[in-house]
C-alpha cells in the first residue's frame, strides 16, 4: 500500500468516525485514562517521598478511577465480538460492578475533601502553575457538561457508554474543588485561608453529595432495569 492509499484509508476511517457517539466517548476515556494513571503514580511517588497523607489519598482515589474506566473499556471491547443478548448481559453485569466501585470511589474520596475543608492540602505550585491548572479544569468541566448533555440527546444504546460520561464528569468535579483549593492556598497568606474554610466547606459539601447521589442513582437504575432485562 503506498503512503497515499494510507493517508486516503486514515482520513477515511476518521471521517467515518467523526460522528460516532460510542468511539469518540471510549476514545477520550482512554486518552483520560492514560492521563489519570500517570497522574495516580505520580502522587504515588510523592506520597512516599515525604510520606503525604494527601498524596497518598489522592493516589488511591485516582487508582479507582483508572481500575473502573478500564474495566468498561475492556468489557466494551470484548462484548462487541459477542452475540447481542450475550453482549447486553455482560454490559448489565459489568454496569453493576463499576457502580459498586462508583461507591468506592466515593468513600475514597472522604479523606482529601476533609484535608481540602481543613486547609490541610499542600500545594507546592506557584500562580503560573494554578492559573494553567485553572484553564485545564475549565476545559474538562465544560466537555464533561456538554457530553452528558449529548447523552440524553444521542442515546447510542450503550449503557457503558454512558456511564463513561458520567464518570468523565465526576472527574471534572473533583478537579473543581481541587482547583478551588489549591487557588485558596496559593493566592492566600494563611489568616486568609482560614477565612475561606467556610466557602470550601460549602462547596467541597455540595459537591460531595452531587457525587454520591449521582453513584446511588446509577446503581439504583441499574438494579431495576438489571431486573426487567432491559437498559
């Protein structure tokens, strides 16, 4: 095949799955997910380096993170080689198991939210460092909000699919409250941090709680229609 020929069949392949739904989504997660595993290493690395309580907790909550974008990933890749009533089966069973460690994850989440309430968090960032860190979490919100408004909209009839968008946007509100944070600390001398432990309460709180309601839903819904068979 000459480089032509192959320059013609990527730009086909790509052009093809331009608007496809289910590829672009897996696609993303995959590339979130690379991302999140270095990262997850990387404050393995500085946990046991200074022996950081933060770090460490971070590390684990972002350890889930990978584990459940892979196993959907993975599963996803899998059923599509399988019959459609076995294929839907295994995405039922493994919607299931991933909101069981949707709730994991958020147990594993109560340790840095309290650290972030208490103005405990270190940050070893100067103001370059958090403004960039700011346009990132920005970029990641407003994707996270506009695929999960694409979900209701462009149902691909992939459960999993959908629940990586979901789990795309929990991301994107952790990384808020970090952001919030870590902006607090650094921009503030430390009388005027405590100052704000009422505001980062009150939106570490909120936030929190979005994030569990959102995991006891999924899983709700997931048991019932994991009930009738359906999804």
């Amino acid at each position: 095949m000459t480089g032509k020929n192959k320059s013609g069949t990527v730009k086909s392949f790509l052009s093809s799955r331009k608007n496809d739904y289910a590829f672009k989504t897996a696609a993303g997660s995959f590339v979130s997910m690379a991302a999140t595993a270095l990262f997850a290493l990387y404050n393995g690395y500085l946990c046991i380096a200074f022996l950081s309580v933060w770090h460490g907790s971070i590390c684990v909550f972002y350890l889930l993170l990978v584990a459940i974008r892979g196993i959907i990933l993975y599963s996803e890749r899998k059923s599509i080689k399988s019959e459609a009533e076995k294929r839907e089966a295994q995405r039922r069973r493994t919607y299931l198991i991933s909101c069981v460690m949707l709730l994991m994850l958020d147990l594993a989440l109560i340790v840095p939210i309290s650290m972030m309430v208490m103005m405990m968090k270190p940050v070893y960032v100067d103001l370059v460092a958090a403004i960039a860190m700011a346009v990132y979490t920005t970029y990641k919100i407003t994707v996270a909000s506009v695929n999960v408004r694409k979900k209701t909209r462009n149902q691909s009839g992939d459960i999993l699919i959908a629940e990586l968008r979901t789990i795309n946007f929990i991301d994107a509100l952790v990384s808020v409250l970090t952001l919030q944070n870590t902006l607090i600390m650094v921009k503030s001398s430390p009388g005027e941090a405590r100052d704000m432990l009422t505001l980062s309460a009150v939106t570490s709180g909120a936030v929190y709680v979005a994030i569990v309601l959102i995991s006891v839903i999924m899983l709700i819904q997931g048991l019932k229609k994991g009930k009738t068979g359906g999804f």
